[in-house]
C-alpha cells in the first residue's frame, strides 16, 4: 500500500530508528511500512501520525482506483 | 533489555504458533494411526493422546463458533426468544430420554450407571444449548 510516511518522517527530520522507537514498533517494521510491504493497523498508523505531526489523510490517503 | 511491542512481529509470533500447531498436531494423529494400525482403535483411543487431540478440536470448534457469521441473510425479524428454562427443560428431557434407555436397552445398566449417564448427556446439551442461547441473544441485542 502506498503512503507518505517516508516523506513525513524526512521533513521531521527523524531517522527510521527514532520513528520507530518514539511509535513503540522495531526499525524494521518502519521499513517494511515505507515501502508499502506490512499493512499496520489503525492505532499504529495513528501513533505515526502524531510522532510526525501529520495527520491520517497527509500520510496514508490514496484516492481510489477506478 | 526493552520489552518490544511491535505489533508485525507478535502477527508473526501468531502465524508461527500456528505453524507450530498444525505441526502438533499432524504428530497426535501419526502417534494415533499407527497405535490403530498396530493395536486397534480401541486401544488408540485410551491413549492419553487421543484426549489431547479431541480436547483441543473441540475448544477450536468452540472459538470458531464465535467467528462464524451468518451464511444465509435472514429476511424476516429475528423471533423472540425462547425463555431461558425452556432450554433447560429441554436438556433435562434429552437426559431422562437417555437414562430410561441405558436401563431398558441392550445395555441393561444398573440404576446408578444410567444415572450417570443421563446426568452427563444432561450436562453436556446444556453447556451447547447454552451457549448457543447467549449466541441468539447477543445476535438479537445486536441486531436492534
């Protein structure tokens, strides 16, 4: 799945190991998400949200595919 | 050391249990195949296996009624339920049936055999029939 988490964790200037230990989840989960390989549930997706300072829309919204 | 709560690799540690599981138990029914084969069924069945293997099929079947949903989309409103003693009557019944056979059928048990019986057909119909009572009524609740 497509996300903008990659994007977002730059611009804060975060490293994948500081994302993934300010969310609670390992840095391999964080790289899995990038690239579109691990599917994390909601609450996961929220807790990235909020260490980035992003919300749900910016980091994981894709228009549907007709 | 930090405990990890990551979330993809207790999924993981599920999928492996799993896998570890299904390992499981294809060992229980080689075990029970060849006892079969070498001695009989039923000296297989009095293998403390053969308890391990039914217990655990019967709590799987158990959980996975939870997790069923229904297969046929039911048009007419849900009918009111039956009240909770009915259900209870209904199990007492089935057990009396089965007492009064164990006495007069090709069993000829004694009295307190039958009893036992009865009283553990009674037991068991009750536990199923309750359940799926609270099943019905939480589908009800839910439906309104």
């Amino acid at each position: 799945m497509r996300n903008n988490v990659k994007m977002a964790r730059i611009q804060s200037d975060l490293t994948q190991q500081q994302l993934a230990d300010k969310v609670g989840v390992t840095r391999q989960t964080i790289s899995l998400i990038e690239k579109g390989k691990y599917n994390p549930t909601l609450k996961l997706c929220l807790e990235i949200c909020y260490a980035v300072n992003q919300s749900l829309d910016q980091l994981f919204w894709n228009d549907q595919e007709e | 050391m930090k405990i990890i709560k990551d979330e993809r690799l207790q999924l993981q540690n599920l999928k492996n249990i799993r896998i570890a599981f299904i390992v499981q138990t294809i060992g229980i029914l080689a075990i029970l195949l060849y006892e079969t084969l070498t001695a009989g069924f039923t000296q297989a069945r009095e293998n403390p296996v053969w308890l391990v293997f039914m217990l655990s099929a019967i709590v799987l079947g158990w959980l996975n009624l939870r997790i069923s949903v229904d297969t046929y989309e039911d048009t007419n409103p849900p009918k009111k339920q039956a009240p909770y003693y009915r259900v209870v009557i209904l199990s007492l019944g089935i057990g009396i049936v089965t007492m009064l056979l164990a006495i007069l059928g090709p069993d000829k048990s004694n009295f307190n055999e039958a009893l036992l019986v009865g009283a553990i057909v009674f037991a068991c119909f009750l536990a199923t029939f309750s359940f799926v009572h609270f099943l019905r009524k939480k589908q009800v609740e839910d439906s309104e």
